[in-house]
C-alpha cells in the first residue's frame, strides 16, 4: 500500500510540473507583429545605370481618368526619383516611359483548428496507511490526501473560413532610345506578389512599392516580409 501511494504522489507531482512547463512556455512566447509579406520578381534590362535619365509615367488605357492612378503615379514618382532618375512633365523629353498595373482578386481558405478545454477534472484521493511504530511497537493508521490536477487537451475541432485577398502589381519602363515606333524596349520589369487580410490594394500599396524598391535593380526573386505599421493604411 506504501507502494502504490509513492507511485501516486509520484504522477501527481509529474503531472503538476508538466502543465508549470506549458503554461511557462506560453508566457514567454512573444507575439510577433503583423508583417505584409511580398514575392518580389525583378528584370532589369538598362543600356546605362537608369540614374541621371528623364523618366514619365503615364497611364494605361484603363487609368487615364483614375484619382487612385494618380495617387500611386506620384508615390512611383518619388521613389524612382530616390533612385536618381529625373521625372518629367512632357514625354518628349522623356529617355524612359513608366506603366503601372495593379489588380486584387480574392479567394476562400478554410482551416481546422483545434478546440482544447478540459479533459478530466482535477480529484483529490484520501488514504489511510497502516505502519509499524518501533517505538510504540504497535501499528499505527496514518491518513494520506494526494490531489491530481485537471488535464486540459484537445476536445474537438472546428472550421473557420477566411476571404484571403491576393494583391498584385507589375511596373514596366520601356527605353524610348532603344524603342523603334510603337515597338517599346523593355529595359525594366519588376512584379509583386502579395496576400492578406486587407480588402483593398489601396490598403497595401506603399507596402508593395516599397518591397519591389528594396532592392530595385537587383535581377532575380526575392521575398519581402515590412511590418504592417509601417506602411498599411
């Protein structure tokens, strides 16, 4: 009987530790900021390092009479400028012409997750032990309580369903030296490749901009993760 109670108190003590281990854990886990996550492809084709050259950006047949168009045109504008390219009013006294394309789409994920509650509850044992006293020579009863903590684990699942937006955006510069009529030069593709929570492309746009500008004429992929603070509006 000895035995069996030192078995018990044992598992009991284990048991005990182990949920002091997990609920530790847990504390010290910290959360991580929300981050936009870009995939980044870059193409660059220029004769001449782009610095120092003229460039405009004009709009695709769909933008011509688009606030938002312009509203990203001007955020181009400053970056490709950052960059040390000279921007234009005119596109006659342009070397480079500059599109921008952007679209969202939306597609439906769904998850199982994990429900975790309460597998048995915690219970408390009472025992009485039998001993010899030597000093008494007799033997003694010596009552015993043991508890055992509640077991929490997974209960069930569940599923839950999220609209996951999927962001894009290709900005194209064309060399008007090297162009022949209406058959423009490429001398630069870069495209992004984003998605998220966030129903608008307006939402993450900066965010997008400034992944493909982050290494901007470095040819090649490259995956972009920005905090969210910094660039989500």
């Amino acid at each position: 009987m000895k035995t069996h109670r030192l078995g018990s108190l044992a598992y009991g003590s284990v048991m005990v530790l182990l949920l002091m281990v997990m609920l530790a854990a847990c504390a010290q886990q910290p959360v991580a900021p929300p981050q936009v996550t870009s995939h980044v492809v870059r193409f660059p084709d220029f004769a001449t390092p782009p610095a120092g050259q003229r460039f405009i950006v004009l709009p695709l047949a769909d933008q011509a009479q688009s606030a938002e168009f312009n509203q990203y045109r001007r955020e181009i504008e400053q970056r490709l400028m950052g960059q040390g390219m000279i921007g234009v009013a005119d596109q006659a006294d342009a070397d480079l012409l500059v599109t921008l394309s952007y679209a969202i789409g939306v597609h439906i994920e769904t998850e199982v997750i994990e429900e975790y509650g309460l597998l048995s509850y915690g219970q408390t044992f009472s025992s009485t032990d039998v001993r010899y006293n030597v000093v008494t020579g007799f033997y003694e009863s010596y009552p015993t309580t043991e508890y055992i903590p509640p077991v929490h684990g997974v209960t069930g699942y569940h599923t839950e369903t999220n609209s996951i937006y999927d962001r894009s955006l290709a900005l194209r510069i064309f060399d008007l030296e090297r162009s022949s009529g209406d058959d423009l030069y490429p001398a630069y593709e870069g495209t992004v490749q984003s998605s998220g929570a966030t129903p608008s492309f307006a939402g993450v746009s900066a965010c997008l901009f400034d992944a493909l500008f982050q290494n901007f004429l470095t040819p090649g992929t490259q995956d972009v993760a920005i905090l969210a603070s910094s660039c989500v509006r």
